[in-house]
C-alpha cells in the first residue's frame, strides 16, 4: 500500500513547498492540485465553525423563549365566571378554590380544583376550562332551591332538620351565606317513606315533586296581594291515594287542593276566592278547591 505523499512531510518541507509554489505563475497555483486541496480544508473548516455557531444561536434562541414562556406566558391572568343561577358570586368561587393571580397554570391541579367545587352541596356540576395560555373558564351550575324541605314528624322526634330541594328533587344543605335570598321559601312537609334517607344528597322521586313543583311556580306568577305567600305544603305520603295537598298561608288560611287535578286552574279559582273575601272585607279561614266542581271556603268569625 503506497503513502500518501504528504504524510510525512516536516512542517519545514510544508514550508519548502509553499516557497517553490510561490514561484509558479497565478493560473498555475490557481489550478495546482495540493493549493486546492488546501483551500478545501479551509472552508471546511470555516463551514463547520459556521455551522457549529448557527446550532449554538438557535438553542440558545429556543432556550430564552422557553424561559420567557416558563416566567411570562404561563402565568394565570385571568378567570372568566360564569353561574347559572346567579347563586354563587365569583369572589365566592375564587375563595373555594383558592387561585390567585399569577399563579402558574401548568403547575394548577384542575381535576382538583373541579371536585373541590363539585364536593359543595350547593353545586350540581363545574367545570374549569383553560382559555389560550393565561386564562381559566369556571363554569358552575348551581341546586335551585324552590323550597325548604322538612320531616312532618319532626315535631314528635325532636329533630328539626331543614334542608333545600331542588326541582331535580335532590336535597341539599341550606348555606346562609349563598341562599341568603331563599328565606322566604315555603317549607314542604315530607312524610314518612318519601325519602329513604333525609340527608343531603339524597333524592325524592319525580312524581313527588312534579305537582309541588308546578304548585310554587304556577305561585310566584301572582303577587303578594293576590295570593299570600305560602308558609308550609304538605301532601299525603307516596303511598297514600288521598287527594290532598293542603297550603298554610301566611295569613292564616288553611286551603286543600288536589295532587291530581289542574294545579295552575286550582290557583286561579283559589285567587278569586281571596279576592272576593277582600272585597268584602272578611278573612278566610279555610278553602276546599277540589275535588268537587264548585270550591268551598269558610271565613275566620264563622261558627265551627
């Protein structure tokens, strides 16, 4: 196998060489095979020098970015709210869950943060969203407490217990600072068997609430003046087929309505009956609107 001819070469033949070069005419040197190859190791070299710079610039260029992004732009600015009832107030939902601003998102424990709020008896469902790279969405739906709940017998057991439902029939704990303005709820009178266990969370059939449930809004459509609120609904108990679903109003009248008939027609002939009583400057005692055609009422100076 034959050397190359340079291999072993002295640095001070190299430089013997490069003198005898100099000696040649330009267009020689310029075609000379070793001047050639020395000009192709030079910008190889300077080729890889810039090539080594360029990789060192992008990374550091990426790597500032990234702690730009890690310092600035992955940092909580915001959060939009939005509740479907209106019961709980954003600060009030900032202070369950506990975030600040400028807290980091990635670090930000969401599935956590949901069932936080989602472990409120008050809160039917959340969710919480992220919005670009610095804002969170909380969305909650809220129990629509439409009244008080409590045991009929509670007078005889001594445990006064009272609780919200909501038109889904799930019960509730009654948060003083949230359902502030839910005090004026009539109070529904369960009886036994109408819920396995009175306890929140714990859920009353359908066919339970619908008629009491249509009974309180078909309520709210008329003012104080036409209708006196109602303070307590009771109705016979789930296995019962009694008829009735018996009103105290705040103004003393005891009134029997029926479960199975028209609750809005029942109301209607109910606010007639009040009217007439006021026109005539009596107080009713009591009110029988169903289950016969033609209602009954009797004022509070009658006989017994």
């Amino acid at each position: 196998m034959k050397n190359s001819p340079n291999r072993y070469r002295t640095p001070k033949a190299q430089d013997n060489v490069r003198e005898l070069e100099k000696e040649l005419s330009f267009k020689e040197r310029l075609f000379s095979i070793l001047a050639l190859k020395r000009g192709m190791n030079r910008l190889s070299k300077w080729m890889l020098i810039v090539v080594l710079a360029l990789a060192v610039g992008t990374g550091l260029t990426y790597f500032g970015f990234y702690l730009f992004d890690a310092a600035y732009g992955r940092n909580l600015q915001s959060i939009t709210y939005t509740s479907k009832h209106g019961i709980l107030s954003k600060q009030q939902m900032l202070n369950m869950i506990g975030v600040e601003a400028d807290t980091d998102l990635d670090s930000l424990p969401l599935d956590e943060l949901v069932e936080k709020l989602n472990s409120h008896p008050a809160i039917c469902s959340a969710t919480i969203t992220r919005k670009g790279t610095d804002m969170l969405h909380v969305d909650i739906v809220e129990h629509a407490p439409i009244a008080f709940v409590e045991m009929a017998d509670s007078a005889i057991t001594g445990k006064s217990i009272r609780l919200y439902v909501s038109p889904e029939g799930t019960l509730f704990s009654v948060d003083p600072e949230l359902h502030a303005k839910f005090n004026n709820l009539p109070v529904w009178l369960l009886n036994v068997g109408d819920v396995k266990t009175f306890t929140p969370g714990a859920k009353l059939s359908p066919e339970l609430c619908e008629p009491i449930l249509e009974l309180i809004i078909a309520s709210n459509s008329y003012d104080l003046l036409e209708l006196p609120a109602i303070s307590t609904i009771q109705c016979p108990d789930r296995y019962s087929h009694q008829w009735r679903i018996i009103l105290h109003l705040e103004n003393g009248t005891v009134v029997f309505m029926s479960k199975f008939a028209d609750i809005q027609d029942q109301l209607y002939k109910l606010v007639r009956i009040i009217g007439h009583a006021r026109s005539v400057g009596k107080r009713l005692k009591s009110v029988e609107i169903a289950p016969s055609e033609y209602p009954s009422f009797r004022y509070a100076d009658e006989d017994s």
